[in-house]
C-alpha cells in the first residue's frame, strides 16, 4: 500500500517541478523581453515592404523620442506637437531613409538636427508645421526631397537660400507660399514665382547699400555744417576784434596790434 502510493506521489511530484519551471522560464524570459518593448505610449515598430517602421503618429509627442529603435529605416512622427527640432535629434538613426514630421508644431530647426541622415535619408516631409524662416545650414550636406509646404513662411533672402540649397520633393513648391515678406506686393504669393521675377538677395543687398549712402551723407552733411559753422565763428571773432582795434587811439592802437603780432608769432 504504500509503495503504491510512492509510486503515485512521484509522477504528481515530478508534474509539479515541470510546471514551476516552465513559469520561471516564463518569468525570466519576459523579463529580458521587457525593456526591448518598451517604447514611448503611442508608438510601435512594425516591418513594412520588408523595411523597418517605427509609427508615433498621433501620439501626443512634444519631443523626438529617445527610444527609437537605430536600425529603423522608416520613421513616422506625424501629428504630433513637436515645436522644436535640436541638433542631433536623429543621430543614432543612420539607416534611416524615410522621416516624416508633418502636422507638428515646429518652428525651429536647430543647425546639425539632421546630423548622420546624410548618407541614406532620400525623403523629409516638414509640412504644415509653423517655420517662419529656417537657415539653410540646418539641411547641410542634406540629400532627401523636403517637403516645406504650408508653413507660413516669411519669403525673404533667408528662404531665396534655403530653397535653393535643398531639393524640393515632387509636387510641393506650390505649397510654399509668402505668409509675410518685406514688400507687401509678395504676400499670398508662391515663393518659386517670386524668385521668379525677383532677386530677393540682390533686393536686400541693394537696400542695405543704400541705408549705408544715407548714413555716410548724413555724416558728411554733419561735418560740412560743423566747418561752416567754425568758420563763421571765427569770421565773427576776428570782425569783433578788429572793430575793437578801430575803436583805440592810434598809440595805443599800435601797441595792441604789435602785441596781437607777438602772440600770433
């Protein structure tokens, strides 16, 4: 009887071991699992036409985050409230090939942000974000198609620059229209048919000449003056004293004369 229930107890015995070891595993597994997967609410990685996606659309974002996976080769951070984009904000990302920033807040590209895109990125979309003016060493060495479409640009030499240092994707110059400018004749205008008819360098390089004429004439006016003024001065003084000299005695007159003379020697 009670080797039978020895024999009974042992295979029950051996189930259970099994099965807490089965739920250690488990436990360690996803354990280890864990931090790979944890990635900012909102966003997922997927594999799209055999190429690494990472979505964060709509994710509420005000930054880029931090957690992006550095082999991904499409990035989606559209409809978000990112406002600013600071240097080196994809630098651990250099297989990167797609990056679309659409529908954010941005409104300043900092110098270096796309620092390491260079070699792969062929496509950045930036549209209907809030850039005013952005300088063209943000996109330096920058190869990819930029989308800049409706963004209130303010069409200035600044942008002339920028427009002609990047390439524009397919189809969004129209997009690119004067908000604000300089000369009013500009505003609600396509910025490509601007430059078109204007050189807003050569316009802004023309203005400034003429500010510094004005300033050097208004210079030399305030000298001439000041010389004409001396002048006359004098004039005045020397008319004053030799009416003085009339008005001696001729001895005394002399006298007066030989020492103005002597001071003048």
């Amino acid at each position: 009887m009670t080797a039978a229930r020895g024999g009974l107890l042992c295979p029950i015995t051996m189930g259970l071991c099994l099965q807490s070891l089965f739920l250690l595993l488990l436990v360690l597994l996803g354990s280890c699992l864990h931090p790979a997967t944890a990635f900012s609410k909102g966003c997922y990685p997927s594999e799209e036409e055999g190429l690494k996606t990472f979505r964060c659309s709509n994710a509420q974002l005000t930054e880029v985050p931090r957690d992006i996976p550095n082999d991904t080769n499409k990035l989606y951070l559209d409809f978000n409230q990112i406002p600013f984009l600071p240097r080196d904000a994809f630098r651990d990302l250099p297989l990167l090939l797609e990056l679309d920033l659409s529908h954010n807040a941005v409104s300043r590209i900092e110098s270096g942000a796309f620092q390491g895109l260079a070699e792969h990125l062929h496509s950045l979309d930036l549209s209907s974000n809030r850039l005013v003016s952005v300088s063209k060493d943000a996109f330096s060495n920058l190869k990819a198609k930029v989308n800049l479409s409706n963004n209130p640009w303010l069409c200035d030499c600044r942008l002339q620059e920028l427009i002609r240092a990047v390439e524009l994707a397919a189809d969004s110059s129209r997009g690119i229209v004067c908000d604000s400018s300089p000369q009013e004749e500009h505003v609600g205008k396509a910025f490509l048919q601007v430059m078109a008819d204007t050189d807003l360098c050569n316009v802004y390089k023309k203005t400034t000449d003429i500010a510094m004429l004005v300033t050097m004439f208004g210079w030399f006016a305030m000298v001439i003056s000041y010389l004409v003024y001396y002048v006359r001065q004098n004039q005045e003084d020397a008319r004053r004293h030799l009416e003085y000299l009339k008005s001696l005695p001729s001895k005394q007159r002399r006298s007066e004369e030989s020492s103005t003379i002597s001071t003048v020697v």
